[in-house]
C-alpha cells in the first residue's frame, strides 16, 4: 500500500517556471502511489494553461476515482473569494486539493477551514523584505477507501502558514476524521514542523523527511500521519520530482 502526498506548486517545475503536462505526468508516475493527496492545485486557471490538474493527476496514474475540492474561486494572491461548497463544479478558475485513488471510494468528505482573519508576516524568499499577507481559506477532503485489505479513511489538506491559526485548523480537521472508520491516515502540507503534527494530534508519524525546499531540503513541512491499525510502514521515500519547490513524501504500509 503506497501512501504519497505533493505539493504541486500548480504543476510549475523550477528549472524553467513553466508548467507543462508531461513533467507532471513523469512526476506522478514515479511514485507509483496506491492513493495521492494533492495540494497547491489549480482548475481552470490561465497559469496552468487551463487544465484540471487532479484529473491529469488521476489519467496519469489511470486512477478512475478521484476528487478536487476548491478552497478559493479566482487567482491566489489577486482577487479571489472563498469557496463553498456549491463551487465544486464550478467552470471558473479555482485553487485547492485533490484526492486521487486507485481503489473504490466509499464516500467523500469535505471540511472547511475558515482563513485567519489576521495578515501574518512573511519574509520573501531569497530577500530579507518582510510583508504582510493575508491568509486564505483551505479545506480538507477525506475519502473512505476500499483498499484490498479493507476500507482506511485517508485525508488531504493544506493548512494556513498563520502559526497557532494552522493548529487550530489542524485540530478541527482531524477530529472529523476520527468521525470516519479507521484505520486512518493523513497526508498533507500542514505548513509545521515536527514535532506539532504529533503533539496537537497525537496521531503517529508515520514518515520522518526534510521536504522544503525541494534542491535542499532542510525542513520538514509535509506529513502523514496515522489514527488506528495500520499495518507497519515497510519504507519511506522524499524524492525531488520535475515538478514543485516541495519534495514528495512516500509510505509504504
């Protein structure tokens, strides 16, 4: 059983900036992930050449179920609102997860979490500039999969970059995960280091890797972590693909 979660970056490989459908495929594809959590994802936006990117996601994992939620309708970082739950078939641009699985999903989860209603300051990568941003939305999706070993619930989000905003968020979508048969797993760029995953959760860690910056990474800010009996973890892998500023993170249970 192959667990894996990614933060596309939009699909935006850094050798070049751009965003091109066959480095996403060739990314996708080597990890060879039974289930996939997806953040940083687009639908329908003009940078990302209009493309749904879960479903090139799933098409190139030849995964027939798969989901995408919206977190915000518009552009990130310009003029944009937050979305709702009537939005997930909206055909304007939109931004947030997906969940892509090889196995049946059972059923579909979504959790909304609220912006922090406080700008946050933030240090422009590469410079000693200090701005003030606002946070937006983010959800969580959870799908209850039927896995040749039985039905896990696994789980996707994107937390805020608001220190304690983000543990509050953290909190809110794991207890309605536990609300879900277990066993559980969550994967996601929860925007913490070790070890608050664990201390806010007390869900085990289930994988140990530097994740951020992808060319060297010196931090761990991606997770999965566990809720019930799970099988052992058998291996663990963050390799550096053709496509984001973040490295996958890996678990083979």
């Amino acid at each position: 059983m192959r667990l894996a979660t990614l933060n596309l970056l939009n699909g935006t490989s850094l050798s070049d900036r751009s965003v091109t459908p066959a480095r996403l495929i060739e990314a996708v594809r080597s990890l060879r992930p039974d289930v996939v959590g997806l953040q940083e994802v687009d639908r329908f936006q003009p940078r990302s050449h209009g493309a749904d990117l879960t479903r090139q996601v799933a098409e190139a994992l030849d995964a027939p179920h798969w989901r995408f939620v919206p977190a915000l309708i518009g552009t990130p970082g310009g003029q944009w609102r937050a979305a709702t739950d009537e939005d997930d078939d909206s055909t304007e641009a939109a931004y947030g997860i997906g969940l892509v699985s090889r196995w049946p999903v059972r059923s579909w989860h979504v959790t909304r979490l609220p912006a922090s209603p406080l700008r946050s300051p933030v240090v422009i990568p590469g410079t000693r500039q200090l701005i003030w941003l606002k946070d937006e939305p983010r959800v969580g999706l959870a799908a209850v999969v039927e896995t040749p070993h039985g039905p896990i619930t696994v789980g996707t989000t994107h937390l805020s970059f608001v220190p304690g905003w983000n543990g509050k968020q953290l909190r809110t979508f794991t207890a309605d995960l536990r609300r879900l048969p277990g066993p559980r797993v969550l994967l996601g760029d929860l925007n913490m280091p070790p070890p608050f995953p664990r201390a806010l959760t007390r869900w085990q860690v289930l994988a140990k890797a530097p994740t951020y910056p992808a060319w060297e990474p010196r931090i761990q800010l991606d997770h999965v972590l566990g809720s019930g009996d799970l099988p052992p973890v058998r291996g663990v892998e963050s390799p550096q693909l053709a496509v984001s500023d973040h490295r996958a993170l890996l678990v083979e249970l």
